[in-house]
C-alpha cells in the first residue's frame, strides 16, 4: 500500500511535530515551526503522515534508510517511533523546505512510503 497522494484532501490535519526538538537531538539549526502531522494518529500503532511537500507515510515506512542515503539535500532526519508495529526509527522530513524536487526519495523508497508535490504548501 502506497501514501495517498490526495492525503491534504483525505486526512485531517492533526498537529506539527516541533523543530526545535527533532533537530535539536541532531544538533541542528531549526528552520521553521514545524512538520505538520496528518491523521489518523493513534501511538504507538497508527503515526499518521508527516510533512506536506515532502510526505512520509509513517504507517508503512520501513526505516531501511535509503531515502537518508540518497536524498542530496539531507531533508530527512532520524526520529523515534518506539512500539510501532514496522519500525522504532521513522525518517522525518525536518528540512523539507530545502527540497529540490529531485524525487530520488520517492524513487529509492522500497514501499511508497513518500510522496512530493512541488505545488503542495511546506515550501520556503
């Protein structure tokens, strides 16, 4: 099963993850207020999908890191999901308004879990 496409439209808006303590645990610079959630959102089963422009469905990401690996801007960052039935470990778009649109993300990811709209909000 692959992340909606249409998940602005299907899915609520749930909340934002905090920048300041995703990116402080890797010693980051913040850049915005946050990397909006959308539901369902029941932890530890159900995380729902994170980020707008670039979107990880957390559900259905397996965490094997390749999105990290190859993505040349480094949007994503590791974040803990403890008790989720796929992974402890999900990648977290943090930098997404730093894309370039490459799609190698959306590429490489083994189970659909990411989606990028150039025309979705999320963008600096």
């Amino acid at each position: 099963m692959a992340i909606d496409p249409q998940f602005e439209t299907n899915r609520e808006k749930v909340g934002e993850e905090k920048l300041d303590e995703l990116r402080s645990s890797a010693n980051q610079t913040s850049f915005g207020d946050g990397v909006a959630v959308w539901g369902p959102v029941d932890p530890p089963e159900k995380q729902g999908i994170h980020g707008t422009h670039v979107a990880v469905d957390f559900d259905i990401c397996l965490a094997d890191g390749a999105c990290l690996e190859d993505c040349p801007v480094d949007v994503f960052t590791w974040v803990d999901t403890p008790g989720h039935p796929e992974s402890d470990i999900k990648a977290e778009p943090t930098h997404e308004d730093q894309c370039i649109d490459c799609m190698l993300c959306v590429d490489v990811c083994p189970v659909d879990a990411i989606d990028v709209d150039p025309g979705r909000a999320g963008r600096i």
